[in-house]
C-alpha cells in the first residue's frame, strides 16, 4: 500500500506560464450557454458562402481516409500553397489552422522572459502563446484604431524577441499602410528581431497580392507570414492554415510540429480550395457589396456608428450603449455579434460583425433599428 508522506501538488510540476496564462472566448455561438435552435452568428468572421461545392465534392469522395493517417508533411497541401501564392514548397509550413502556428512559433522561439510587442487591440492568441512561455508582453496602443509605426519602434529595441502584427487587423478589420509595416520590418531586422505577420484576413482586401508580405520571406530571414483556409476559403470547422518564412525557420517550424496535425480530409479540402479562383472571387465580390449595404444602413440609426474596414467584418462604436447589453438584447432576437471588451485594450464601447448574406444582414440591421 502506498505510505504517503505529502499531498502531491501539480503546480509545482507545470510550467508557470502554462499555470497563469488563461484563454478567452472567441466569437461563435459554441461559447453562448444555454441557447438552443439556430441563431444568426455575426460573431465570426468566415465566408458567408461557406466551402465552394468543389471542396465538398472533393470531401465526399475522400471519406475513406478516414481510417488512414494523413500525411505526415501535407505534401500536398503545401504544393498548392506554393502554386497559390508562388512561393518555393520549402518556405511553406502547414498546420492545424492558423492558430496552431501562432502557438507554434511562440513555443519554438519564445522563452522566459522574452520580450515581444503587441499592438493592441489584436487577436487574443498571440498574447495567449506568449504568456504560456512566460514572455514579458510590451503592448503598443493602436492610435484611433489605426497602427501607428511610431509607437511600435519606440516599443522595439535589441532585447525585443518578437513582433506581432495582424494585417489586416481583428478586430479593427484596418490594413496598415505598407511603408509603416516596412519600417517594423526593417528595425526588426537589424536588431536580430522576429516578426509575425497575420494575413489570415488578407483575401478580402483590395489588391491583397500588392498589399501581402508573402514574397517578403526571401528578402528578411526574420519574417513569418501567417494565412489560413478558416476566413475566405470557408473551412473553419477543418483547421488548415499554413506560414511562409525563410528556408531555415520553415524547416525548423516543420521538424518540431506536431506530426499529423492536419488531418486527411483538411489536406484535400485544402488543396482544392486554394485551386477554386472563382469561388473566393464571388466571396470578395459579395463581401464588398455586402458591407457597405450594412455600414449605410447602421450608419442610419442613431447611436450606431460603424467603422470603416477593409476586411469581412467591421467594428460598430456605440453611444450609450454597453456592449454585452447589446449582445444580450440581440441574443434575445436570435442574432450573436462579437462583444469586444475581451480584448485587450478595448471596453465596452463597440461590437463586431461580419459581413453575411442580404437576408442575414438586413435582419441585423432592422434588429439594431428596434434597439
């Protein structure tokens, strides 16, 4: 019989970043208790079409690699990455979407006491992996929701391990200006900094090849460029996303990740999606036309002002209005938005939502004029 001679404490065991760093909720009605029947979701931000009938196709007839492990390396996958975005196959990394790259690259290169700046407000998880290698976190305040490079550089010095930037950004849905993000790059650079640039919302701009970084891995050995299938390509329920960076980072990142994270079906899908020009033409055509029918309309009711965006989803500033009331209120309508004061930085002040189809929206917008 065991002879105890102490209560065991895990505590002791674990890393302390892991022990203090803590998630929040995403957007999506799986965070939402206690509701039942279909709601329309604003809260996330994926293409409204959904998979282009291609993919589900492809799917369908793949089912029974179900019983299969996937390969190991998705081959396949980051053949079409390379041929999408006209990269070498070997600057390619794919993973489980692109959140577990985000922690991927914090887990590789991130350790205690690592300084890395973040503008905020931005995406959760960077400030999530980061805190799980128990960095030490330098946030940088948007100016007016806007990057501000001024801010950034001053943020940045010798020590700083790393940098985040999403471009465009969530929750702002703002692209920074090409020549600021150029001057992060470049300070990075020489002072044996890295630099994570999030283009997972990159499909939905205006000229996003002009706008993109992509090509600037052959050029900064410090640069990793973060994309996804989840946003403009409707896979959000599959994971796959994948980075592009230098040969060496890429070949590291791909020898310490996790083997099969991406699973068969998301490597089929994902080649074929990547493939379906047209389809993520009539989602950036629909996106386009959709969000500015929304921001007219809101820009209408008193109280709602929405924000300009550049991507599938935009902010609304409230007056006078506290947000998770206004997510209760609309909850009650069956319709869920995105509070946003579970992001670093931000209040009670606004709400986010994304771009859906004409009936979708309009039910939203006559929801807000009964408001």
């Amino acid at each position: 019989m065991l002879t105890k001679s102490g209560q065991f404490d895990i505590n002791r065991l674990i890393k302390e970043g892991f022990l203090t760093a803590s998630p929040r909720a995403h957007g999506g009605k799986h965070y939402i208790k206690n509701i039942k029947g279909d709601i329309i979701d604003f809260s996330t931000n994926v293409n409204p079409l959904g998979p282009s009938r291609r993919v589900v196709s492809t799917i369908k007839k793949n089912l029974n690699l179900i019983s299969a492990y996937p390969e190991p390396d998705s081959r396949e996958f980051k053949e079409a990455a390379s041929d999408y975005l006209q990269i070498n196959e070997e600057c390619v990394v794919a993973g489980n979407g692109a959140n577990e790259l985000i922690h991927l690259f914090a887990d590789a290169f991130v350790k205690n006491g690592d300084k890395v700046v973040i503008p905020i407000p931005t995406f959760f998880e960077y400030e999530f992996a980061c805190d799980k290698n128990s960095a030490t976190i330098s946030y940088v305040d948007l100016d007016n929701l806007v990057l501000n490079p001024d801010s950034i550089l001053g943020a940045m010095n010798k020590e700083t391990k790393a940098v985040f930037v999403c471009n465009p950004n969530n929750p702002t849905g703002l692209l920074a200006n090409r020549d600021h993000i150029q001057k992060i790059l470049d300070l990075a650079y020489n002072n044996n900094t890295l630099v994570m640039i999030d283009e997972c919302f990159i499909e939905f701009v205006d000229e996003p090849e002009r706008n993109s970084f992509v090509n600037a891995v052959n050029e900064y050995d410090n640069l990793v460029v973060l994309r996804t299938l989840t946003k403009a390509f409707g896979l959000a329920g599959l994971r796959a996303g994948y980075c592009l960076a230098n040969r060496k980072i890429a070949q590291l990142l791909n020898k310490v990740k996790v083997p099969w994270s991406v699973n068969a079906l998301a490597q089929k899908a994902a080649v074929v999606a990547l493939q379906d020009r047209e389809h993520l033409k009539k989602t950036r055509q629909l996106v386009k036309k959709e969000r500015q029918y929304m921001q007219n309309n809101i820009a209408k009711i008193s109280k709602f002002t929405p924000c300009k965006s550049d991507a599938n989803f935009f902010l609304i500033k409230l007056d006078g209005t506290d947000s998770l009331l206004l997510k209760e209120k609309l909850l009650k309508k069956r319709i869920l938005v995105r509070d946003c004061s579970t992001f670093t930085g931000m209040g009670t002040d606004y709400v986010r939502i994304s771009t859906q189809k004409r009936r979708e929206n309009t039910l939203l917008i006559n929801a807000l004029k009964e408001l």
